[in-house]
C-alpha cells in the first residue's frame, strides 16, 4: 500500500468495471484519482500500464508495470505483462528476461510459457521455442493456441508432418481457430496440396474476420487447383480490402494472364505501378502481357529496363533471351542466358540454353534435367501457350494417319510418346484400345492425367521405356517430342522395337535450316542437308534434315510411307517448318538387333 489512506473498494470496482467493459478513459480517470490521492496499491500501477498498452501507449505502459514491480514483485502476471509490452516495443532479450521471471514465481504459469516460446521463435531460437510450447502442452494439452504456435515453429524448422498434426490438433480443439485454418492452409500451400489448402483458407474465413491475406493465400491455392476464375475473384476481393497493396494487383495480373484476358492483365500490372512505381516484379509481368499481345518492340524496352533497375532477376535474363532468340539476335540471346546462368549456375535451362546459342559442348540430345525442370514451370500454362503460337502437331498427326487407315473399326495400342499434358492424346483415343502416355515431366503429366483419357500415364525417359517394352504396341507417336533428340538412330531403334510387325510411327520434326522460314526458304535450305542431318538450334530445339531422317529410319527396319511438309506453330509472327512422317515397321528380322547384342545368339521371338 502506498499512502496513508486504504484504497476505496467502491472506485477500485468501479474503477474494474469500466476497464472490463473496455471505457478505458473513464477507468482511467479513477486509477489517475487514486494515484494523486497516494491511495494507489502496486495493483493500480499495473493496471494504469495494462491500460496504457491497450491505448498503444507502449512507452507509458513499461514504465508504469516497472513501477508496479518496485512495488511488489512477487506477482508474476507483473512480469508477464511487462514482457508483452517489451515484446511490442521490439525489446526482445527484455521480454525472455520478463517472462523468465515470472516462470520463475509460477512455473506453470501457462500465459507466460505461451509467449516465452513466440520470442524465442521471433528471435530465431526455434529448437528452444517449441520446447516451451510442449511444455505448454504438457501441462494443459486442450490449449489449442499451444498447438498452434507449435506447428509454426515445426514448420519454421522443416518439420512438415509435425506441423501439420499441430495445426489439426488446433482446430480439433477449436474448431472456429482462424489463425490456425489459416496456417494449415499455408502449409498444405507448401506442400503443393492445393485443393487441401484452399478447403483451410476458406474454414479461416468461414470462422474468423475476412482478411486481405487470406483472400490473397486463398487465390494462390486455388490458382494452384486451377480453378483460376474463382482464383481471380477472391483476389479481386483481396484488393478490395487493401487498395494500396501493389503485390496483390500484380497477382490479379497474373490470374488475368492465365485466362488470357491480356488487357485485364495488362491493366492490373500497370495498376500495381501506380502503386509501386518502378517495382521490378510488376514490370516484368507487364513486359510479358506486351509480348504476349504482340509489342515486341515495348517488351523489349521494358525488359532492359527492368534488367538496368534489377540485374539480378533471373526470369528476365531468361524472357529477353528468349524475345531476342526470336527476333534473330542469336548473340543478344546468348548475353542473356549467360547473365542468366551467372546468376543461377546450377540452372539447367540456362546452362542448356548457352550451350544451344554457343555451340560449345553441344549435345546430342537435351539433357533429362533441362526437358523435366523446363516443362515442370511451364506445365500449368502450356496449352495456353500452344494455342496462342497456333501450334498443330495434334492435327497434323491425325491428317497423315487418317489418309493411311482402312479399317475404320480398328483399335490398337497406342503409346503417346512425349505426351505433355496430353494434346496428342485427344485424337489418338478414338483409336485405341490401350493409350499409354509417356513425359520426363510429373507436371506435364498431372495435366494429362486431368484430361482422363489415358490408360496410363508413365514418367520415364523415353529411350528407356522403348527399350523395355518390345513388341508392345501398334502404334506409337511423337508429336514435337524430336525437338529434344539430335543422332536418332537409338530413338528410331527403340520405336522399331516397341511396334509390333506392321506397326505405325507418327512424328513431328523441325525442319534444319528452316525454323521460322517461308515455304521457299525452308525449300532452299533443305536442298543440301546440313551434315550431320541435325542441329541444335538457339532455341535449344533440335532440327533435322529430311534426308537424315528417312535413311535413319530405314536403318532401324522402319519403312517411310509418307512426308509432309506444314508449319507447326508461329514464332514470332513466323512459321515454323516441320516434317510430318508416316513410317511402318517392317518385319521383326528386318530390323537391326541393339549393338549391346551384336555378335550374340538372336533372343527367340513368338
């Protein structure tokens, strides 16, 4: 007791009441009064500094509950508190000492071992943070909050599953939690479960306050669901609650992008700059969407643009190279994808790409990391992609096999070879008893599994699989799939093996020397093939001579029934010439044993 007069209960209730019912002004009032009176008890000390940090006065509320311990400090809510506000102030080595102390008075004192384990996390001592958190849990497992702050430390430290049996043990316990619904749903958005994740964020905003950063994570995760037009909705909501948030507008950007709505696109990533003028992000999505729409000349500005305020954002390197490449500027390209590879060396695209521009070192087929790494980022927007180059790969394969098929009844089994996310597929299932597609990339191969036509889906190397599956299918076709194959013989070696006699191969290949040419160009440059019947392209794509095709054909035992010549897609407004060939496997003694089993006893065949 400070004073010689005892403390009034009625205004000291009074004085609760208010303060409970949140008029802390008039609560206030009465605690100053007691204190000029000299009737305050070390209780009104803390109770004027809890009061004060509700009104974010953090400076005031210290200094009050420091004088409440002078006072007395055998109360360890004292020290609790004055750790909450140490903790706001940013006082952090404060707070642990604060909640120590209380510790030290109430060893159970939960309140205080809750908010030790969240500094000790803001101060990156992650092992020990969820140490305290167990021992929260020890004492009292229904503290659902205890749980919570568990899983984002386990999460913080890698631990996955134990982070996520943390948050459900949260919800479990509360189930209306929405810091925790909210936490679940940004784990299950690490781990790529998308339709998991988003299922949480909407629990989040079922139970608690609608958030812009619920909405934005929601979008994220249902973007990740491809349900992009739901996506855009609630990202649209999202910047609806936070007008000002420059990310948000450049993430409704891109949802627009992917939708192809360009000008909508176009408008939020110059919406975000308004917000953020000169953000590197925003300004290389806007240089995509002019790309996109056809402004060569403006993307390309804006490429060096952002590439002179950041020249460390590697996907720009990567997008100017790639304009460049198409605009003829083989050197340029090449600048770009070493910027690129400089920045990111264990990169296997631009490490590929520089090979491709350079011709040092180049291989003879693309190396499996770059086919699987470069397809796994562009799966989700690939056949978007496609149909704006105009690409026809599926088309031309059902052409040149619909001149060729007598029987209209007849159905075979048919290996998509190279299917992606199954554009091949679509015209083959008609013909097919068994459809069997086979891609490096589990992303390509996710978006064919969608389409629900395939018998089976395998990620393998291609090669590979042709070696281990003789005499297993009557038809096998590689839409755009040679553009990653130079020397062909152990391709085509592989296909003759896998048909059975009488089998057909359909295929698409660049044409060498006429990528992007017209007609007469692509004559011109074909009338005396490049030796030796390949090349790698800048564009990191394999082309191939007509005349190397049909000899290696010939040479693995398949006979060349017909040749087209078409365009299969645009490339920077220009076509690019393709070969569409029809070939049939000739009788099994025909074709030429693998040279691992030359000089060997010939396998027995049925």
């Amino acid at each position: 007791m400070v004073g010689d007069e005892p403390i009034p209960q009625e205004q000291m209730e009074r004085a609760l009441a208010f303060h409970s019912a949140g008029r802390l002004e008039e609560a206030d009032r009465i605690y100053a009064s007691l204190e000029e009176r000299g009737a305050a008890s070390a209780d009104v000390f803390h109770l004027r500094g809890v009061l004060a940090y509700q009104q974010g006065s953090l400076e005031v509320a210290r200094s009050r509950i420091e004088r409440a311990i002078a006072v007395d400090g055998t109360d360890p809510s004292y020290h609790s508190n004055l750790g909450i506000v140490q903790k706001a102030l940013g006082d952090l080595d404060g707070a642990v000492r604060s909640f120590r102390a209380a510790l030290d008075i109430a060893p159970e004192f939960l309140d205080a071992k809750n908010n030790l384990g969240t500094v000790m996390k803001a101060q990156g001592r992650l092992e020990e943070a969820a140490a305290e958190f167990r021992g929260v849990i020890a004492l009292r497992p229904d503290v659902a909050s205890a749980h919570n702050n568990l899983g984002v430390v386990e999460r913080s430290l890698g631990n996955l599953d134990s982070a996520e049996s943390a948050y459900l043990r949260a919800t479990e316990l509360e189930p209306r939690y929405a810091d925790a619904h909210h936490n679940l749903g940004n784990l299950r958005l690490q781990r790529e479960q998308f339709a998991d994740a988003a299922k949480s964020f909407e629990t989040a905003l079922a139970v608690g306050e609608e958030s812009a950063e619920t909405l934005r994570c929601l979008a994220l995760a249902l973007e990740g669901a491809g349900r992009v037009e739901e996506a855009i909705t609630r990202c649209g909501r999202a910047c609806a609650f936070a007008p000002d948030h420059a990310r948000l507008r450049d993430q409704l950007g891109t949802l627009q992008q992917r939708l192809g709505n360009l000008d909508d696109a176009k408008s939020a990533y110059e919406h975000a700059l308004t917000l953020s003028p000169g953000d590197s992000i925003a300004s290389f999505h806007l240089a995509t969407v002019l790309q996109e729409q056809g402004d060569t000349e403006g993307a390309l500005r804006l490429y060096r643009a952002v590439l002179a305020a950041d020249p460390t954002l590697a996907p720009a390197h990567r997008a100017l190279g790639k304009l460049l490449y198409g605009l003829g500027d083989v050197e340029g390209a090449m600048a770009a994808y070493r910027a690129w590879a400089d920045l990111d060396p264990t990169d296997p695209e631009a490490r590929y790409l520089v090979a491709a521009c350079s011709q040092d070192d180049a291989p003879d087929r693309s190396p499996a990391e770059f086919v699987r790494s470069h397809y796994d980022q562009f799966a989700r927007d690939f056949d978007r992609q496609l149909a704006r180059l105009g690409y026809c790969g599926p088309d031309l394969v059902a052409q040149i096999l619909a001149g060729h098929l007598t029987d209209s009844g007849q159905t075979w089994d048919v290996l998509d070879a190279g299917c992606g996310t199954g554009l091949s597929g679509v015209p083959l299932r008609s013909l097919a008893d068994r459809l069997v597609g086979v891609d490096l990339s589990e992303g390509m191969l996710e978006h064919a599994r969608a389409r629900g036509i395939y018998d089976e889906l395998v990620s393998a190397d291609l090669i590979a699989y042709l070696g281990g599956h003789p005499s297993a299918f009557d038809l096998v076709v590689a839409a755009d799939t040679l553009i990653y194959f130079g020397a062909l013989s152990e391709f085509f070696g592989g296909v003759a093996r896998t048909l059975r006699p009488g089998g057909l191969f359909v295929f698409t290949a660049e044409a060498a020397g006429a990528a992007g040419a017209t007609d007469a160009d692509a004559a011109s440059a074909n009338a005396t093939d490049p030796a030796p019947g390949y090349l790698l392209s800048p564009s990191g794509r394999f082309a191939h001579a007509k005349q190397y095709l049909l000899e290696t054909l010939a040479g693995a035992g398949l006979e060349t029934l017909d040749v087209r010549r078409a365009v299969l897609r645009t490339e920077v407004s220009r076509g690019v010439q393709a070969w569409v060939v029809l070939a049939r496997r000739t009788s099994y003694r025909e074709v030429s044993p693998p040279e691992d089993l030359h000089g060997s006893a010939p396998e027995s065949r049925p």
